[in-house]
C-alpha cells in the first residue's frame, strides 16, 4: 500500500508541475503577442490551447478545472487595464473572462470525459481479448492440472507477474503441491508447506482476495466448493489498478467454469462406469442364481428322500440331514440374490393387498422352525384381527431373513419374538423381532443394512452369511413407505429389528 500511495503522490506532482509549465509558456506567447500588437483574443485563444492540452494529457477533472480558472486570472492579471491587478476598467472584460472560465470548463470537462471513454474502451477491449485467449486456450486442457498450468501462464503474461495456482481435490482441499510461472517458457510445482492454514484462510475470507506475505490468494469458487486459488506475488498485488482487478476476477471465472466443466465430466464418467459395472454384477449374479436353483432343488429333494428312507439312528440320516440343510442355505442364498437384482433394477413390482398379519408371520415363522426345529419362537400379535396393506411375499421374507439373522446369533431354546402391534396414532404397523443373542456391536450398527456388510461378531455355531438378508429387508421394506432399524434390546442381552408397515396407501402409490 505504501508503494501505491508514493505513485499516486509523484503522479500529482507531476501533473500539477506540467499544469503549471503550460500556463507558463501560454503567458509567455501572450507576452510576445502583446509586443507584436496581436488583439487580446488571440490570447484568450493560446489559453484556450493551454488548457485543452492540460486536460489531454493529466488523469481526471481537477486539472481541467483548476487550469480552466488560473488561466482566467493569469489573462486578467497580465493582459488587461491596469496590468498587474485583478481590477478592470472595461466592463466588457467581465463578459470576456465569463465566457473564457464557461469555454475552458466545458472545453476541459468534455476532453477529460472522452479521454475517459477512450481509456475505458482500451481496458475493455483489452479485457475482452484477454479472456478470448485464456477461454480458447482452456478449451485444449485435457485435465484440471492443465487447466491450471494453462491459466497461470496467460495471467502472468497479461499482469506480468510471477502468477501461480493451486488446485483443491474433489473433497474441497488443497494439494500438497502448485505449479507458479517463472519465466516466459518455465514454470516449476513448488510444494505447499502448511495446507490447513490456507484453507481455513479461504473459508473465512470476507474480502475479494486473502493476503499473504508471499501471495496474494484469489479463490477460484466452483458450484459446489473452492476449486482452487490464483496466486499473484504480493510486490505486484499491491499495484494492481482497478482495471488489473477487474480482469483478474474476469479471468477467475473463466477459469472455474472450465474446472467445473471438467469436474462434471469426470463424475459423469465416474457414474457411467459404476452404473455399467452395476449392470454387469446384476447380469452376473442373476446367471449364477438361476444355475443354481436347479441343482440345488435336486439336492434338496435326493437329500429329504434319503432322509425319508433312512432311520433317525443310523449316521446316514445326519450326513443326509446335513445335506439338505447346507442346500437349503444356499437355496435361500440364491433367492436373496435373485431379489437383490429385481430389487436394484427396478422390476420387483408390489402387490399390495390388505393381509392379515397373523397368516403373514404363522407362515414364515412356520418356514423357520420346519428348518430348524431346534429353535421355539414366540409370537406376540393382537387378539383382533389386523389387516395391513402389503405384498404378503415379499413381507415373508422380510420376516424369514430376520427370524433366520436371529437364529444365526442365537443358542437353541434361548428366546426368540416375534412382535405386531399398532403404533399409538395407529397409523403404522409395527413388528419387532428380537432374539437373546450376543447383540450388535456398536461398530455395526451404522452399516448393518449395507450391502454385502456381515457383521464382526457372532458365535462359534453361526451360519456364514454375504450380506445380502438385511440389505434386502431394508429394500423391501422401504418399497412399501416404511422404516426398519436395528439396535440392541434394552430389557436383556441380544438384538432387536423394528419395521413399520403404513396401515393407509403411501403418497407414492
């Protein structure tokens, strides 16, 4: 600031000397014409000339003005009776020193203002080829590196500075290294020595700029977060002109629009992959399920007929009992896949009728013990009849994969519930499974229904599993406009899942 305000004292110095030197030699050709006998219009007319060169060539009006009236009382003090005074014997001179203080003022207000025209038409016409040329060139950038190494070579060249940029990442912070211009040709990537201290410098800034003692950051503001920051030397910073600002910002964003480009293209191109690398495991899995299934239900019923024709003591009923429960697994494996692809495609269509909820969990709660009759579930449902709108299948399975997670934590005769109740605005249906088991670590908790999350703890006898059950619950269920949940019981060891069915038709229905 110092360095700016020094240039600004030496231009009034100058223009004030120059003012005077002018009306100096404009008093001296007035002399000269007096000698000669020239009429004192021609006087008047040299300054006239002096002050319309003064206004060309000084910066604002003041000059204009200031030399519009020095000039009237020069004329009256040299050049008119009695000379060496400001009195005037002829009253006409009044007439003539009006005229000439009105013509230099509109003389030297009309100079100063077409000059300031002409000044701003160059700056804009400047400005507008400086971002031709930076838009044209960032149209080549091939990433968003490019992009930075293209917009500090063009500011540089138009500021003449070092200039330098930094890039922030995708996740709004700053890398560990920028690229800055040293040369017309070079630039060079400087590592950035404390990156939290400039970001938290951007977040906080109020003004246009954040000052440093080496740069002067200009932030580059994309529509989401800061994509990255102009970096200008502080000894230029400081004399930056107005003009210089307002390019600068010009230039900025430019820049961020072409990183915006760029960024969007790159998500794009990120979802394009994800979504064909989705569609592929789809296809997959759905072949895989579907091979399955045959093979699988030809185990199952050789097994049962082993079983069928092999007494309960003999150790080939339990190699075949063991058999049949291993296929039966991978049988209910094979339709959590086969769900999951209808589920993430689109194609499982709801079937909602009023069901009652007594049929609903009697049957799948009959499916669970006939598989594992080791295990006694209690059933807990209101003694009036309670019809809910649902697709009975697919709620029976929500309702098998739920009982078969509680068996998979839970010892034979330890206590697994079943519970269905309304909720006090009656408004939802409410089931609640609960088991007696170990519980849900709280490191779990938040990813229990992701896809393919299996869960850190559970005990030596548990069934393995891929993670497909509760990802699965959570879909079907969320498709009839409820909510599911899961946390650790309150009133004893052991977990608890809670899914709410909406008693009336969803909105979305």
């Amino acid at each position: 600031m110092t360095v700016q305000k020094n240039k600004k004292i030496v231009s009034i110095v100058f223009y004030t000397l120059f003012m005077f030197i002018l009306l100096f030699l404009a008093s001296t050709i007035g002399f000269l014409f007096r000698r000669i006998g020239f009429p004192e219009t021609n006087i008047v007319i040299v300054y006239l000339l002096a002050v319309l060169l003064i206004t060309s060539r000084t910066k604002g009006y003041i000059y204009g003005i200031l030399s519009s009236v020095i000039a009237t009382f020069t004329f009256n003090y040299f050049f008119t009776v009695p000379y060496y005074t400001f009195t005037v014997d002829d009253a006409s001179y009044i007439v003539t020193f009006i005229i000439m203080t009105i013509t230099s003022l509109i003389t030297s207000t009309l100079t100063s203002h077409v000059k300031k025209s002409a000044v701003e038409a160059q700056e804009k016409e400047s400005e507008t080829k400086a971002l031709y040329m930076l838009t044209n060139h960032l149209t080549d950038a091939a990433d968003i590196h490019d992009i930075a190494d293209i917009a500090t070579g063009i500011i540089s060249n138009i500021i003449s500075c070092k200039a330098a940029c930094l890039c922030f990442d995708e996740n709004g912070l700053p890398e560990k290294t920028f690229v800055q211009q040293v040369s017309h040709e070079k630039q060079i990537h400087r590592n950035l020595l404390v990156t939290d201290d400039i970001r938290h410098k951007i977040e906080g800034l109020r003004t246009g700029y954040c000052v440093g003692t080496e740069f002067y950051d200009w932030p580059i503001y994309g529509r989401d977060n800061i994509l990255g920051v102009i970096r200008i030397p502080t000894e230029k910073s400081v004399v930056l002109t107005e003009a210089q600002m307002r390019l600068l910002r010009a230039m900025i964003e430019s820049i961020a629009l072409a990183m915006d480009r760029f960024r969007s293209a790159q998500q794009r191109l990120k979802y394009l992959e994800e979504t064909e690398q989705e569609r592929y495991r789809g296809n997959l899995l759905r072949a895989i399920s579907h091979d399955l299934r045959t093979p699988l239900s030809g185990i199952m019923g050789t097994s049962e007929m082993l079983m069928d024709m092999t007494k309960h003591n003999d150790p080939r009923y339990n190699l075949a009992e063991q058999i049949h429960k291993v296929a039966e697994w991978l049988h209910s494996l094979v339709e959590n896949i086969l769900s999951l692809t209808r589920l993430q495609e689109g194609k499982l269509i709801l079937n909602k009728q009023p069901e009652a909820v007594e049929e609903v969990v009697g049957v799948a709660v009959s499916h669970i013990t006939q598989r594992s009759p080791e295990y006694e579930i209690l059933i807990k449902i209101p003694d009036e009849l309670l019809l809910v709108p649902m697709d009975a299948k697919l709620i029976e399975q929500v309702l098998i994969n739920l009982l078969d997670n509680a068996i998979k934590h839970t010892v034979p005769k330890e206590e697994i519930c079943v519970t269905v109740l309304e909720d006090e605005n009656h408004n939802n249906a409410v089931f609640t499974i609960s088991d007696s088991g170990e519980g849900i670590a709280d490191e779990d908790l938040p990813s229990i229904f992701k896809m393919f999350y299996t869960s850190r703890t559970k005990h030596a006898d548990a069934q393995p599993g891929i993670g497909l059950g509760l990802s699965i619950c959570d879909a079907i269920v969320k498709a009839h406009g409820g909510n599911i949940t899961a946390n650790n019981r309150t009133d004893g060891k052991g977990s608890e899942f809670i899914f709410t069915l909406p008693m009336g038709v969803t909105e979305n229905e």
